[in-house]
C-alpha cells in the first residue's frame, strides 16, 4: 500500500486590497496633537454660536497672557468666521483682556516671582533661558523684545512675567502691550471679515496642513525664546 501524498502546504491568506497598514511611529506621534487641535477646533467652533462666546473670549485673553497656553487667537478666528459682523467687538475685547492679563503678568513677575512666577516659568521649561531674558530686558532690546511678543508666536506670558520681574516702567509696559495685541488681533480679525468664509472652507479641507502649521509656530515661539 502506497505512502498518501503530503498535502499541500496553504498560503497566508493574502490582505484584501485597501488594507489598514500600521503607521510609522513618527505619524502615530504627529497625530496625537492633530487629533487635540482637532477637538479644540471644533470646541471653539460651537462656542461661537454660543451666547457668552464674547465672554469666553474676554476670560480666555484675560489669562493667556500670564498663565494660559492657549493663544485667544483660536476663539477671535472662530468667531469672527462664524459672524463677520463682530470683527470689531471681538477684536476690541480680545485686546482689552489680553492688556489686562499682561498687567495681571507684570504684577505676577514683580511681586510673586519667587512663587508663583517662578513656578509658571517652570511650567514652560523657560528656566534654563530666564537669565537671557533678564538680560535682554535691562538692555536697550528689552523694550523690542516686548513688542516682539505681543505680536508674534514669542510666548507672550514670558514676556509679561519678566517686564514685572526686572521693573520696567509700567507705563511704556502697559502702551508697548496695547499697541502689540490690538495689531494683532484686530489684523486677525479684519482678515477674517474680508475672507472669512473662504479661509474657514480651506481650513476644514486643509486641517492637517494647517494644524502642523499651528504646532510650527508654537514650538517656534519657544525656540526663539530659548535662542533669542
């Protein structure tokens, strides 16, 4: 009687086509703060149509601007998109409570540096840089880097705490802040009336682009901070 044949040995079953790939964990990284500018997005978006959106946004400026690390930036853009018609109030209240948060700073930095100050630069991994800050602001630059900061992605809360710490005149602190934000926003706020609902369509194409965008110049505000 014959030996039986061997059986033939079976294939893996090949992966249908479209199959979920593992992704490098490079993009696995990158998609963790994609996915909370994602949900901060679409938070602020549904504030805007919210009755205390202009409220929200006053508070929100009132704290970025010594403990907060999220820009007001995000609200002004969402609301003033979801209603062009208040570009001007949104803009107006965003500097108010960004001017009045950087006194709130200055104070911080002048009276409570050892504590809460100290801890808040701590908070942002500034500390090992607060000696060129200091520097820079009993300088002749210091009034400029200021300036800088109330304008650019430089983090402004920095900037505010150190003024208070190394006593700068609190008039100039108070003129240079107001001048810096109300550029800002109200530059933010008038691109957003005249494009408002093309640059929120190219926004929700493009979210991807643009949240790496966001990540850009946030890490870019600090390493000027640290580099400066």
């Amino acid at each position: 009687m014959s030996a039986p044949a061997p059986e033939p040995e079976t294939a893996p079953p090949a992966e249908p086509p479209g199959a979920a790939v593992a992704p490098h964990p490079v993009l696995r990284a990158l998609a963790a703060p994609r996915r909370w500018i994602r949900g901060l997005y679409d938070w602020t978006m549904r504030w805007a149509d919210k009755p205390h959106a202009l409220a929200a946004l006053f508070l929100i400026a009132v704290v970025e601007s010594s403990v907060f690390p999220i820009p007001p930036d995000v609200l002004l853009i969402a609301i003033v998109a979801s209603s062009p018609r208040l570009w001007l109030r949104s803009a107006a209240l965003c500097t108010a409570g960004s001017v009045i948060g950087a006194a709130g700073g200055y104070l911080i930095g002048a009276a409570f540096m050892a504590t809460l100050g100290q801890s808040i630069v701590e908070f942002y991994n500034a500390q090992h840089h607060w000696a060129k800050v200091v520097e820079l602001y009993n300088g002749e630059w210091g009034i400029w880097f200021l300036a800088a900061a109330a304008f650019t992605p430089i983090p402004y809360k920095v900037a505010t705490i150190a003024a208070g710490a190394t006593g700068m005149a609190f008039v100039p602190f108070l003129l240079v802040s107001l001048v810096g934000r109300a550029a800002r926003f109200f530059l933010v706020a008038a691109l957003l009336r005249v494009f408002g609902p093309a640059i929120r369509r190219t926004l929700e194409k493009n979210f991807d682009l643009a949240a790496l965008a966001f990540l850009v110049l946030l890490v870019g505000g600090f390493l000027v901070l640290k580099y400066f």
